[in-house]
C-alpha cells in the first residue's frame, strides 16, 4: 500500500480512538453526576472524646482503671461508653473490644445521620416544625442492641412499633400522651419526628 495511503488510514484511525475516548469520559462524567445529584445528605461525622465499644463478659476485669461513662449488660458480653483513649489501652491489654463506630446512626433509605450530631437538613417544605398535635409517627432510638424488656417498656406508653431501622431504632406511632411516657424511659437514646422527607424517593424531590 501508498505510503500516503497509510498516512491516511492512520489518521483516520486516531480521529476515531479520539472521538471514542471523548465519548467514554463525556458518559463517565454524566454517570457521576447521576449519582451525585441522587446521593442522600450525609453530614461529616464529627470528632467524639468518648467510644462506644462491645466487649465479651469475660474481658470487663481488663477495665480496672478505665472510666466507664456508661455499661449495659447483655449477658456474654457488654455495651460500654469510654473515653476514646480508653480503645488503645483495651487493645494493649490484648480484650476483644470492638468499637461500634455506628452507634447513634439511623440508616433511612435517603438519609443517614448520627443522633448525637442532630437531624439532616431538610427541605423546609418537607419537615415538620414543633410537636404534632395529633398522633404521628416517630423514630425511637435505642441506647444499644434490643432487648425484649424495652419493647415492652415502648409498647406500654401506648405508642405502637411499626418497624425496625438500623441502627437500634424503631419506627413507632404515638399521639401527644404518649411522649412524655417514651421520655421517661432509660433506654431510650433519642427520639424524633418522621418528617416526610424521610417518606418520600429522592428521585420524586
């Protein structure tokens, strides 16, 4: 073949291998900015002083000297609060503590926040402001793993369970009456509004 007839054909060729990438990165870029536009609000997990830390019965004699803020006893093993120093002195003292680094966490399909750091923002449109004045529903979080004692203790404020939402939450419904029966309980970590942005597809927004 022509050497200008190569020539050509190359061209040709790298013209296209050009317009081939161009298309790839354009359709990269549109995949990401799909999936950007649909991510659901999550806020930067802030710097805590203390750890919320799992730890079998058999390893609670290695916290002699340790600060315990707080402990629920499971029976095998124990849900503990300690300063987050606390996690590197267990480790060298060779306990099988895990940290659950998702604790105060509630995962909703669109939303996933930590209680301790308070709620999403929301569309203004789409919260709730104030107490509701008729019975609504409510997420209860617990302050560990559930126990069937709590869920009596829920179930007897007259509030009733819809369901289950990670992380140790529940979904309930509850009129006025019953709220100040839920505050009093100790187990209780947090509770909050179901506001309707947590109801609704964020592809519906």
């Amino acid at each position: 073949m022509p050497y200008y007839l190569l020539m050509i054909l190359k061209n040709k060729i790298n013209r296209t291998c050009l317009a081939c990438w161009s298309i790839i990165v354009v359709l990269v870029m549109l995949a990401f900015s799909v999936v950007w536009a649909a991510a659901p609000f999550t806020p930067v997990e802030k710097p805590r002083e203390t750890a919320v830390v799992r730890i079998p019965t058999e390893d609670t004699h290695k916290l002699s000297g340790i600060d315990v803020i707080s402990r629920i006893d499971y029976g095998s093993f124990s849900i503990i609060e300690v300063p987050r120093v606390a996690v590197d002195t267990l480790k060298s003292r060779k306990a099988l503590a895990v940290e659950d680094k998702d604790h105060g966490v509630v995962g909703l399909r669109h939303y996933r926040f930590n209680t301790k750091d308070g709620e999403p923002s929301l569309p203004i449109d789409m919260k709730i402001n104030g107490t509701p004045g008729k019975s609504s529903l409510y997420l209860v979080q617990l302050k560990g793993p559930t126990k069937p004692e709590w869920i009596t203790g829920i179930e007897e404020t007259g509030a009733r369970i819809i369901s289950y939402i990670p992380e140790n939450t529940y979904l309930v419904w509850a009129d006025p009456a019953n709220l100040p029966q839920l505050d009093k309980r100790d187990f209780i970590q947090w509770k909050g509004i179901y506001h309707p942005a947590y109801k609704i597809s964020k592809e519906l927004e």
